[in-house]
C-alpha cells in the first residue's frame, strides 16, 4: 500500500511540475532555478538551458529546444527508456539484453565522453561569439 501511495504521490508532483513548466517560460520567470556554475563563473555547464528546453519541448517546440539545449533534448528519451526498464519487473533475456547494452559499463563510458565533449565545444562556441 505505502509504495503505490508513494509512486501515486510522485506522479502527483512530476504532473505538476510538467504543468509548470509547459505554462511558464524559464527565462522569464525568477522562481526556476538558476545554474550556479554559470552565475559564478560565466561556464555554462552540460545542464544549461535544460529548463528552457523542457518548456519547449512541452509546447511541441523542438527548433528552439534544441537551441537551448540539444543534450536534453537528445537524452530525455533514453532517460526515459531507463525507466521503463526498470519499472519491468520480469524482464525477458532480450530485455536484459538491451538493458545491458544500452546502460552498460560500456554505454556509460560513451555518454560519458559525449557529455564531456558538449560541456568543452559549448562553452568553445560562447567563448568565440
């Protein structure tokens, strides 16, 4: 009782927190947060401009997402994909399969890498315009 009490609760809040976003821009609005990294330093981090992305994206505004930020655009579906595997509660061998593949020690090592590498050509991209 208490974990479907638990999972209906967060399903509460991640609904609300959808509305919010969906209904107001972070740019516009100073009660979203800011990244710290940014604010101090003038780096933008792997994560900046997420909460702007996820407002457009909710208004089917893929152009201006992307903009924003292409890395959450691009890793929103695989999150979600890492999930739904684990909300499997008898996977199949195939589904182990590709779980393994897709979030293996190997499939780490690769966001890894990409994450890094879009943290250093962004901020190469802010520091040359």
């Amino acid at each position: 009782m208490i974990n479907k009490l638990k999972w209906f609760l967060l399903g509460i809040v991640l609904i609300l927190l959808l509305v919010v976003y969906k209904i107001y821009n972070p740019s516009y609005s100073n009660f979203f947060p800011k990244c710290p990294l940014f604010s101090t330093t003038g780096v933008k981090c792997p994560g900046c401009g997420s909460q702007r992305a996820i407002h457009y994206l909710l208004n089917f505004d893929i152009v201006n997402a992307v903009n924003e930020n292409i890395l959450a655009v691009v890793f929103i579906p695989y999150i979600l994909l890492g999930f739904a595997f684990e909300l499997i509660k008898k996977p199949t061998q195939v589904v182990l399969k590709w779980r393994k593949i897709m979030f293996g020690k190997t499939a780490i090592l690769i966001i890894l890498t990409f994450i890094i590498s879009f943290w250093i050509f962004r901020n190469i991209k802010l520091y040359y315009h």
